[in-house]
C-alpha cells in the first residue's frame, strides 16, 4: 500500500541555478516534479543552451503556469504566451522567454529531470 506524502519546493531536494533563474525539484510518488522561476530577460536560447549545447530545448514539457508570461516559439513556427492559470504541453524543440517585467513561475509534471543539467 502507498503512502501518504507532502513535499514543498521551499525544501526541494535538488535545486539547479541557471543564468536569471533557477529550477527547484522534487521527488514524490515515484515522479519528479519542477518549479522554474524565470527572472525578467531570462531566455532559454542565452540561459539554459549554453548548458544543454542542443540546437533548442529538447526537454517535453507538461507545465502549470503560475505567474508571469512566457513566449514559447516551436521549432515548427508556433507561437504560443503562456499567462497565469494556463497548462501547456510542448513537445521537444522550442525556445522560450519571459514577457515583461515580471518573474515567470511554471510548474512541469514531465520535463525538468535533465533541464538545466550538465551533460
């Protein structure tokens, strides 16, 4: 039988720091999941490529937006902005980047176990 379980970001069990923002996990129910904050002028292309050395980002998302925008540009052409209260599913081969002066907080259920990690 499962047990009951109660994590919080505030106490994540790793954190990862990038150029203008950072990524909290945590493990729970047998999945890792991710808060990113993103810091005004924060962009995956100038932050998180220079550490992942792929073309785009290749990590799939399935993220709950809780504050801030992000602009989300597929490798496709798509074009999405994702404001607060919105869940997006992006597939592997975007860029993205925060709108405004304002931090933007996601929280991904699927992408964030390599995201920002050395390879």
């Amino acid at each position: 039988m499962e047990k009951a379980e109660l994590k919080s970001f505030g106490n994540a069990d790793e954190v990862r720091e990038f150029p203008k923002g950072r990524l909290e996990l945590i493990k729970i129910g047998g999945a890792t999941v991710g808060r990113a904050i993103f810091e005004p002028g924060w962009r995956w292309a100038t932050s998180v490529q220079p550490i992942a050395k792929t073309h785009s980002c290749e990590a799939p998302h399935f993220q709950y937006h809780v504050s801030g925008i992000l602009k989300i540009l597929m490798d496709d052409g798509t074009e999405l902005e994702a404001k607060p209260g919105d869940v997006s599913n992006l597939p592997s081969g975007h860029d993205a980047w925060v709108v405004g002066d304002q931090p933007a907080v996601v929280v991904d259920f699927q992408g964030m176990l390599d995201y920002a990690k050395s390879r």
